[in-house]
C-alpha cells in the first residue's frame, strides 16, 4: 500500500515540530504536520516562553529597590503594560516565524488546519482534504481547563493573561499548581493587588513540603495575599462591571479580575481516536506503551496529549524517542527518571529526584538542608531566605533528591541535575570545591544530617 506520507504529524508544538523536523532531516522521510492554531504550541505562543518573559519582566522593581539599597539614585516610574506587551508578541512572531522556517527547511509539508484520525493511516484536514500516512503521531498538546463553579466563564485562564488589554488593579488566582504560584508572582511583581486562593493544605502538591513551605513564605512576603484550604463557591459580575467571589471561608470580595489556573487537559475531544481503536484514559489522554505507541500499531503519541510529564523538554525527547524508534530501528523508551525541572515562582524552585516525604516511603534516608539568608538581598535589607536541600539513600549514599528554592534555582539545578542523574553520592558532593562566595556552594558543604528517616 502506498501512502501520501511516511508520517503525519498532528500538532505543531515543541513535540511534534521536532519529531517531524528530525524525521524527515535526519532519516529522509516524507513528512506532513497539521497546526490549527500557531505554530510553536503552548510552550512558545502561551506558555513557558511568554511566561518567562514575564518574569523578567515582574522583577525590576525588585531590582530597584535593591539598586537603592545599594547607594544608586533610582526612581521606579511605573511600567506600561502597553509597550511590554507589543514587544512581547513581536518576540512570539518572530519564534513561531522560526519553527515555520524550521520545518520548511527540512522538507516538512505543513498545513494551517485542524487535522481529525479517519482511520489507522488516514487524517481529514479541516478543509475536507484527506491524507494518508504510514504513520501518524498525535502531538495535540493540552489546554487549561475550568472548574464547574457558578460564573467561572467569567474567569481567563493563562492563554488570555498575555492578551490583557490592562493590568487589572486587583487579581484573584485559583489553584496552587505550577501556573497559579508562577502567576501569583509575576502579577505581583508588576504591581497588581494578588489574592490566591487553593483548596488544599499547601501550594505545589507533590513537591519537597519544606521547598514548597518556603516558596509559600516568600510568596506571602512579598505581597501575594495566599488562602490555603480555600476555594471559589460563585462568582458574579457586579454594577460596576468587577467579579463579586464568594469564598467557601465565608469571603466575599471584589476583584478586577479572576483566573483559573487550575489543571490541563489533553487535546484529545472530537478527535475521532476512540473511533478508530486508540485508547484514551480517564482524563482523556492518549494511552501509550513505553515507546509512545497506541493501541493502533500506526499512530503514536507524544507530550501533553498523553499526560505523563507534562514538560517541553520531555516533548521533545519523547518525539526524539519515537523518530528513533520508528524511523531509525532502533527502539528507544523516552526516560522519565530523574527530570530537573524549575518553577518560576519568586524565588524560584528547582527540583531533580525524589521530595524527602516520597524518599522516606521507600527506605531510611538522611536529609540535609540549610536556609539562610543570601548575601546580596541581606545587605539590601531584605528579610528574603533560600533554601538547600539533599535527601539522601542513607544505604547506597546515592542523592535521591536535590531541592532549591533560591534566585536562580532553574540554572542551579539543570547543573546539579547532572550529578543527580549520574547517581552522584553525597560523598561526591562533598569532595567537590565549593564556589565561593555564592548560594548554591552551600549545597557541597552541608556536613551533618538535620534529620534520618
Ligand atoms: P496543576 O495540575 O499543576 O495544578 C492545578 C491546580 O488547580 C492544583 O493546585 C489543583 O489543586 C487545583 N485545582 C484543580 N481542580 C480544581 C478545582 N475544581 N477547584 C479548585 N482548584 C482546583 O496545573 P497547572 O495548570 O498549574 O499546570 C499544568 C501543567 O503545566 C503542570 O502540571 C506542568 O506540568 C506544566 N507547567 C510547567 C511549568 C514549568 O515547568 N515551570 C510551568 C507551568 C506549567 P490540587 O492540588 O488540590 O489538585
């Protein structure tokens, strides 16, 4: 049987772009993808790239104050949202510009459509052309999603922050995942009033409870107004046009604006997989085995569409994987373990390995940790704290864990992520020369356990 193409790629995010860029660069094979929206996914058009910037953004006035601290004559004159956000949006062209060229350059055929499965070889394009394929990766990615409350249409979700005609003067977050506390941080580094409620104990479930403890502390010190064990009942818009929000602690108050940062689902509705034999889980994702396969022998899946680790890096290598198994014969699992990964809260968090609660669980452990005050905020007079932390196998002495909540604790940990991953012991960490003066040499000199499990 002959097909239009080796592979058909549906969505154009950091998973799927790469997986046909390098299939049909790297192997010679004949290559199509299907984007209904922009291309470059959510990671570059309304996620990790956009949200970054914003960072950069939130943290000058920060910066001033310090730069006063520290003898300069500095005014902050405010920052107009206008201007940031035509620069930002030019960047976005520019970068989904790069990821056009990028498949253009590697022969890749690429469509402006939405694409639906027909059948285990064939995709229908929204302009009603079909399209045969050996193979078809599904790479559709995720997208936020809203809790059933009373006038939540009446909340954004992170795809709209970036087109917010204003700032609004003051913002109720939902949820206390990655998203709410990146947001939480950033709004209140720009100057808008932030409340964030979430539902349970504390913010970041899943992550180290003391990191995540931190992260909360210095949240709240710098001036995000955080309810923990606390969700939204309704919400309504009142005569003045603002959000009336009732609390299930009893609040109720008004705010400019709401959003919803509470969980993604996968790209998976009116797709016709489940028709055509593909399986789906609970929360709608694309079921696959260890080489990213589906229950049709001919379609795979990648990235955010199947929910495991929802993460552009682990997108793409999840496509690399799949190219390499499928276009090279030679079968290769994507390897989930040991994932640096960063949150951009303020400061951040970085994070490779097991928490100490999840360590504890599977054996005894040592647990070494420091918490002080860094040099260059401490002589500003700021009150800030960071954090070191390793969980220790206190038999094989292997760092099952590393935790960082410090400025900068993304670039700490993709370096520390290394040492973690080539099973690095603690007695390796201590023979390494720390790099004075900083934060992270603390991490080398940690001496005796503050606690064994
Ligand atoms: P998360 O799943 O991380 O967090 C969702 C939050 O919403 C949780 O706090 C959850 O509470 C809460 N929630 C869920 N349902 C409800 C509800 N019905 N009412 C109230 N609260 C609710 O999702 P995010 O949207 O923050 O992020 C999605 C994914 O995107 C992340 O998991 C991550 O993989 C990725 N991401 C990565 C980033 C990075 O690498 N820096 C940055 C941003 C996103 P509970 O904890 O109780 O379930």
């Amino acid at each position: 049987m002959t097909f239009d193409y080796d592979l058909f790629v549906i969505g154009g995010g950091s998973g799927g772009v790469r997986a046909a860029r390098v299939a049909a660069s790297e192997t010679g094979a004949k290559v199509a993808l299907a984007e209904e929206d922009r291309y470059g996914g959510t990671c570059v058009i309304r996620g990790c790239v956009p949200k970054k910037l914003m960072v950069f953004a939130s943290e000058f006035p920060g910066m001033v104050d310090e730069a006063r601290a520290y003898g300069w004559d500095m005014v902050n004159a405010g920052f107009n949202w206008g201007a940031f956000k035509t620069k930002l949006h030019a960047e976005l062209d520019r970068l989904e510009g790069i990821y056009r060229n990028l498949l253009k350059n590697a022969g890749v055929e690429s469509f402006d459509a939405r694409a639906t499965v027909v059948d285990a070889h064939t995709v229908e394009l929204s302009t009603g052309e079909r399209k045969t394929a050996k193979h078809i990766l599904l790479a559709m990615g995720g997208q936020p999603v809203k809790p059933e409350i009373p006038g939540a249409d009446l909340a954004i979700t992170s795809n709209d922050i970036f087109h917010m005609e204003q700032l609004p003067g003051t913002m109720l977050i939902l949820g206390g995942g990655y998203i709410a506390c990146e947001f939480a941080g950033i709004l209140n580094g720009l100057g808008v009033d932030v409340t964030q409620y979430y539902r349970g104990a504390q913010v970041l479930r899943g992550f180290d409870d003391e990191a995540r403890g931190l992260v909360a502390e210095e949240m709240r010190q710098n001036g995000v107004d955080l309810h923990l064990g606390t969700n939204i009942l309704s919400m309504a818009r009142d005569a003045s046009g603002r959000i009336r929000v009732v609390a299930t602690n009893g609040d109720e108050r008004v705010f400019d604006q709401v959003l919803f940062a509470t969980g993604r689902s996968p790209n998976t509705d009116a797709m016709g997989l489940e028709a055509v034999g593909v399986k789906l889980g609970r929360g709608g994702q694309v079921l696959v085995d260890d080489y990213s396969q589906t229950a049709v022998p001919s379609i795979y899946a990648i990235g955010d569409v199947t929910d495991r680790v929802n993460l552009t890096p682990v997108a793409i290598r999840e496509g690399m994987a799949f190219v390499e198994t499928v276009f090279k014969g030679n079968p290769t699992k994507p390897d989930h373990e040991l994932i640096p990964t960063a949150i951009f809260t303020q400061p951040e968090m970085g994070t490779v390995g097991m928490s100490e609660e999840e360590a504890r669980d599977k054996g005894p452990i040592e647990v070494y940790c420091t918490s002080f005050k860094p040099m260059q905020t401490a002589f500003a007079g700021r009150p800030d704290r960071v954090m070191m932390k390793l969980v220790i196998c206190a038999d094989t002495r292997r760092v099952l864990g590393c935790h960082i909540v410090a400025p900068g604790a993304g670039e700490m940990i993709q370096l520390a992520g290394i040492a973690v991953k080539m099973g690095a012991t603690k007695e390796d960490f201590d023979r390494t020369v720390a790099v004075h003066p900083t934060m992270s040499e603390e991490i080398v000199t940690m001496k005796a356990p503050v606690r064994r499990a």
